[in-house]
C-alpha cells in the first residue's frame, strides 16, 4: 500500500511517548514460558537470522527520502523553453515560407485610384427576393413544377442564380471590372426574363 | 433704408455661400479613393522547341503576345484595391503564385487564398503579360478576368469562366471552352473547337475546320467560302448567324427544332422537314465547296449576305 503521507506518519511515530516495561514483567513471561517444557523444546530449535546492514539502511533510506512536491520553478523553465522552441519553428517555417514564395520579397508600391460610386453601386443592391419566392411558390406547386418545361426553367434560374453569387463574391465590394458588372446585369436581366416566364406558370 | 441693403446682401450672401457648399459636396459626391498596393515580378527563360507554357490565373488578366526572340519573358502585377491601404496590403499576400517546369512545360500559377481561410476584402487582380517565340503552345485557364491572346501559331488552348476571351490572328489547333465570357476573335485559322456556355461567339476573317458548341447564346461568323473548309455548330437555346459574301459557294444542313431557318431568297433551299417541331434545310452547291452543318433547338439559324 502507497503510504501518502509519509512524512506526517514518520513525524507522528517519532513524537510517540516511550515507555519501558520493568524486568520483573519480563523475567515473569520468561518463566511461564520455560515452565512449559514442549514450547521451551520448540523455542529452542527455532531458527535465528540476522538481517544484514544493508537492509537496515535501506529501510532507512526509505523513511528518510524526501517527499517529491511538484517543483512550479521546473515547470515554468520547461513551459518557456517550450514557448521559444514553437517561436523558433515559427520562425524558421516563416523564413522557409517566404524562401518558397517569390511574392514574399518584393516591394508593395501604393497608389491612389478615383472609382465612380456608380458603378460600386451596381454591386450593393440585392434583389434577391423575387427569386426566393418564385423558387418558394414553386415548392408549394410541386405538381406544376414538375413539368418538364417548368422544372426547365427552375433549373435555369438557379444555374443563373449560382453564376450570379460567383461573380458577385469575385467582384466584392470594390469590384470596378466593368466587363463582370455587365455581365452581372446581364444575368440578372436574364434571370427577371426567367422568372416572368415561370410566374405565368405559377399564377 | 440701409439696414433693408444690409440685410439684402448678408442674405445674397448666404444663398451664395449655401451654393458654393452645395457644389463642394457635389464635386465630392460620385468618387471613393481606393489605395492601390500592388507587386510586380517578370520571369524569362530561353525557349526550346517542344516547350508549352500553362498559365493558369484566378481573377487574371493575360495577355499574350509574341515576338521574335527566342526567349519567353512574363511579367506579372498583383493588384490589390480597397479604401483602407492597410487592408489593401494586407490582402495582397493572399494572392499566392507560384512557378514550375515539368518536363519541357512550364507552369504559372496565380490563386486566391487566405491564411486564415477568410474572404479577402479587397480587390484582388494578376495582370500577366506573357511575350514568347510564336511557335510556342500556349495552354491557359482563367477565371472572373480576360484573356487577349495574339499571333499564335502552333497551339492554343483556352479554359475560361466569367472572362473576356479576345483572340487576334491564331492559326493551327485552337480549342476554347468558355462559360459566361464572350469569345471574340478576328483571324481564326486551323482546326477550332469551341464550346460556349451563356457565352456570345463572334469571329471574323475565318478559315479551316470549325466546331463549335453554343448554348444560350448568340454565335455570330463572318465567313469567306475562299477559305471555311467545314464548319459544324451545334447548340440548344441559341440563335446562329453566317454573313458571307457568296452565301451559294457553300453546301448547307441546317436543322432547326422549335426555330426558323432564315436564308437568302436566290439559295433554294430543300426543306427535308418544315413542321412547328423541326425545320431540315438543305442545299448543295453546284460546286463541291465547304460544307455548314448547324443542328440548333430552341434557336433560329439565319445565313445572310452582309
């Protein structure tokens, strides 16, 4: 069994009382004892052993051994050292990284450009909505979207719908390529021909 | 008397100011100032015969021309665009780039990635400008840019999505695939294949073997019977139109379902099937000449003399 607290025991067994038996006690169990002639028989062949020193010491050794506390001054040079070995790597795989890349060691040059907040504003306005309750119509009228020339259409208009979203996320906020906002207004113009069409169907 | 005049020019005054104020705001009304913060590269190396080069970009603009020397050089601009100049230089690392040879081809690379995984929020742009011997094939896929490719006379090789496709004076095997981007090209010449998806088809000054693919659009050719060898268009949703000078040098097979074939009132056309459903024309020249073949649903064909 582990002994947990060991050094409480030991100081325990230190600070107990000492008491000592007269010899008139002793020489009385002596004397019961030899009285006894088939007990004085079998005491007398009992083996004796003598434990050798080492074992002593090392029960010793045992009840003397310092008890292990977590020492917080190890951990916290380990954790440091740890910290700088990830920095280091950090590092390194920073420099290895920019080796690879060539883009990594030129020079960004800054410029100004004047852009007209019309054609910006072509990317802010949504209208998103007639589609989604085209679409949403189209659900509840499953018998008449799933005729071919219907169901046509819907796929169409979600084809146009996700080619939409693509060229939206590619021109962003500040997208000024007037070639994709053309396109994008094309596709709406044909997405609003598509959804007409389908309303006659649904309506 | 004069205090009515004091009054009268502080208010002309006021009106004056209120205008003058008004006219400012408009002057700064209608433009945003973006920073621009870009990086340039050029790469060369010698050309050896049997070299391709395969740029593939993502929001790119290529240009491709060549010249006489015997090298190939590229030039490249990344751009990145946003009102916030720390923004803007920060967005431009994630456009990643990168630059192999296997074997005799040689790759460019440009894409769009974050580290974080996030949306950049600037705008990002490669501009390559790619100059090599005119031999050299030229394999390119690009998306949301254009594409300008000139003089070209081995191989080229188009992949494209949301791009304008400009091609100038291209001979040999010509093969573009193309959805929402027009194809434009003058002095097509060879065996061309293109496939056009939401994309208009117009090509002028043409020669060789054509096959093109068309849906939801409009494919537009200028032809000239002294050079079209064949020309095959196949396609769904879309209108075709041939404009040639002598419209009776060629043989025709033209297929029309759900549309109208329209041709010229001195070419007898024999019309194998005339109904609502599907219209067959055909024609054939008194002289064996280059054949058209177009097979078009939803659509109509209309052959004129321009």
């Amino acid at each position: 069994m582990k002994e947990v607290n060991k050094d409480k025991l030991i100081e325990g067994l230190q600070n107990l009382s000492s008491y000592k038996a007269p010899d008139s006690v002793w020489d009385g169990i002596s004397n019961k004892l030899n009285q006894d002639p088939v007990l004085a028989e079998a005491l007398s062949k009992l083996p004796t052993y003598t434990a050798p020193d080492s074992v002593w010491d090392a029960i010793e050794g045992e009840l003397h051994k310092p008890v292990k506390r977590i020492n917080l001054n190890f951990i916290s040079r380990m954790a440091a050292a740890l910290l700088f070995l990830i920095v280091a790597l950090a590092a390194i795989q920073n420099v290895l990284k920019s080796s690879n890349d060539p883009l990594a060691k030129l020079d960004v040059q800054i410029q100004e450009e004047k852009v007209d907040e019309q054609l910006l504003a072509q990317l802010q306005h949504d209208d998103n909505l007639e589609f989604e309750q085209v679409l949403k119509l189209c659900d509840n009228m499953e018998f008449i979207c799933t005729r071919p020339r219907v169901s046509k259409l819907k796929a169409d208009l979600l084809e146009l719908n996700n080619a939409k979203q693509q060229l939206k996320q590619a021109l962003g906020e500040y997208g000024t390529e007037v070639y994709l906002i053309n396109q994008l207004k094309a596709i709406e113009f044909e997405q609003t021909r598509l959804i007409k069409q389908l309303t006659q169907f649904l309506t | 008397m004069k205090n009515l005049i004091e009054k009268f020019i502080v208010y002309q005054f006021g009106i004056f100011l209120a205008i003058m104020i008004s006219g400012l705001f408009n002057l700064a009304y209608g433009q945003t100032t973006l920073k621009v913060a870009s990086k340039s590269l050029t790469e060369q190396f010698a050309y050896l015969p049997g070299m391709e080069v395969n740029v593939e970009g993502q929001k790119a603009e290529i240009v491709i021309e060549t010249w006489d020397e015997n090298r190939v050089e590229i030039l490249i601009d990344f751009i990145s665009k946003h009102p916030s100049e720390m923004v803007a230089r920060k967005d431009l690392d994630a456009i990643r780039y990168s630059f192999k040879t296997i074997g005799n081809k040689v790759y460019f690379r440009n894409f769009i990635k974050k580290d974080d995984g996030s949306e950049p929020q600037a705008q990002l742009k490669a501009i390559y400008t790619i100059r090599l011997p005119n031999a050299c094939p030229v394999y390119v896929k690009n998306q949301f840019g254009s594409t300008h490719a000139t003089a070209l006379t081995k191989a080229f090789t188009l992949n494209s999505e949301f791009s304008e496709i400009v091609l100038d004076n291209l001979k040999g095997d010509i093969d573009i695939r193309s959805k929402y981007g027009d194809i434009v090209g003058n002095g097509i010449h060879g065996q061309v294949q293109m496939n056009a998806r939401r994309a208009d088809i117009t090509l002028t000054d043409i020669s060789g073997d054509f096959n093109i693919y068309t849906a939801f659009g409009i494919v537009k050719l200028f032809t000239d019977h002294r050079l079209l060898n064949s020309l095959n268009i196949d396609g769904e949703q879309s209108d075709v139109y041939i404009f040639d000078p002598l419209p009776s040098a060629y043989g025709y097979e033209l297929t029309a379902h759900y549309g109208s074939i329209t041709t010229p009132r001195d070419l007898k056309f024999n019309y194998l099937e005339n109904n609502q459903t599907i219209k067959k024309a055909v024609f054939l020249p008194t002289k064996e000449m280059a054949s058209i073949s177009i097979n078009i649903t939803f659509g109509d064909i209309v052959i004129r003399n321009p």
